[in-house]
C-alpha cells in the first residue's frame, strides 16, 4: 500500500467527493480516509490522506483532481503529514494497550 497525501483550499468540493457513492468499489467511503485542517502540519487549506495499492491509485487520484485547488503534496511535505499521521496512530494504539494490557 502507497500513502497519498493531497491538499485541497475547497473543503466542500473535497467532502463532495469524499462522500460520494459510498458503495462503489472505488469509493473513498470504502477505502479509509483521513482529512484534517492543514494548519496541524504547517500547510494551507486542508490536508487528505489515503492508502490504496498503487494500482488502483489512478482512480482516486483522478477524483481528486476533479477538485478545484486539490494537488498532490511534495515530497518533503507529504513525509511531514504521514509521520504525523502513523505517530498519532501508534500513539492511539499503545494507548489502548495500556487500558487492556
């Protein structure tokens, strides 16, 4: 699985997207996403991340630019949010290790 990190300035087009058909095959709803403000990694607008194989990425990355201001994230950046991300979920998961540990 490859993480996809993208930014987008307009939420509501995004979250449009987002929730679109949910059962689809392809739908974000079935995939697993996680969307958070931007501003919690040091970037603009709002942040997307998904994890897909990367022969399926294609289609959701074609969704997302659909999405007027919604592009991939640099390199650097992208690193930035998914070490945040795979922190918070460690963190989350030792945590429930030390309530039923």
């Amino acid at each position: 699985m490859e993480n996809f990190v993208y930014s987008c300035s307009d939420v509501k087009e995004l979250k449009k997207v987002l929730d679109a058909d949910p059962l689809d095959a392809q739908s974000f709803t079935r995939l697993g996403y996680i969307l958070r403000e931007g501003k919690l990694y040091g970037l603009t607008g709002y942040v997307v991340h998904f994890k897909v194989d990367a022969a399926l990425a294609k289609g959701y990355q074609d969704k997302l630019a659909a999405v007027p201001g919604c592009t991939a994230l640099p390199a650097a950046d992208k690193q930035k949010v998914v070490d945040a991300i795979e922190q918070e979920e460690n963190s989350a998961t030792a945590g429930f290790g030390s309530l039923f540990g």
